[in-house]
C-alpha cells in the first residue's frame, strides 16, 4: 500500500479541506471503511465510509492547534480508531498536518456530561473555522449528546498540554 504525505510538510498554516483528504489514499481509505465495517458498523456503504474518513480527517486536522481537549463524535471515534491501527501511514498523516503525533487519549474514568457536550461543540466549531463541513450524519446536533458520544470518552492530545 503506497501513501503519500509530503504535502503538507510545507509552513502553510491552514491546509485546505482538499489538501487534508488527499493525504489519505484510495488505498488507506478503502482499508479503514473495511475495518470500520468489519468490526463495528456492518451496514456500512462505501460512500457513508468515504464521508466518514473525512470528517475523521477534518477532526484530526483541527486538533493539530488547539489548545484544549476536543472529543470527536462516536462515529468519528470508529474510523480514528481504525486509523491509529495503521501506525505508520497514522503518523506520516500527523507529520504532514505538521505535528508529531495526534495521541488517541481513551478516558474510562466515567463521564462529565457538560464537558462531554463542551468538547463536541469545541470539535464542531473549530472543524468549521478550519475550513471544514460538518457532515450531520457523523455529528450530533448540539446539546443532543449525553457525553462526549465517543467511546470511553476518547479524545485528542493539545498541542500546548
């Protein structure tokens, strides 16, 4: 499987939308709408997988400055989790969106539905400053989630932490 991430190594403070879903290959995305619905969602189409590793993309991609935690929705979670799987072309992706590593931060702890609700509305709004579209069928709407709508309350790793 060839990947390619050069792309983004460049200063260029905000890649486009285009720019972030070309760092993942036909290839890399066809495998993880395969794991995505071999393991969690066995009706899962192509093009719902599709949809679903971009929005994963545009999650990971906004993280990459911010400066407090953001929890990506559960369906999100699903693909993210099938990415980290893939550890060397996971973190070539990071390196290109010009970071070391986006960590994948499970937090079984138990649950603080406000934050949960305040880290999904934080992911929402800076996916869209980024540049990004929400897609409604991987996000829920504000105030519907009950915690972070992750599993086990996932989220990302702030730079600045």
């Amino acid at each position: 499987m060839t990947t390619t991430y050069e792309a983004l190594r460049s200063p260029a403070p905000h890649p486009s939308p285009t720019e972030v879903f070309a760092l993942i290959s036909p290839e890399m995305r066809a495998d993880l709408i395969t794991v995505v619905r071999k393991d969690y969602w066995p009706d899962l189409t192509d093009g719902l997988g599709e949809r679903g590793v971009n929005q994963m993309a545009a999650f990971l991609a906004s993280t990459v400055n911010a400066e407090e935690k953001m929890a990506p929705s559960l369906r999100v979670d699903l693909f993210w989790h099938a990415f980290v799987l893939h550890t060397a072309q996971y973190a070539a992706f990071c390196a290109a969106l010009g970071t070391d590593f986006i960590h994948h931060v499970p937090d079984r702890r138990g649950h603080n539905p406000a934050e949960g609700r305040a880290a999904l509305a934080r992911a929402r709004g800076t996916i869209r400053a980024a540049g990004f579209e929400i897609d409604p069928q991987f996000w829920p709407a504000d105030g519907a989630a009950d915690c972070t709508q992750s599993y086990a309350g996932c989220t990302d790793s702030p730079v600045s932490k």
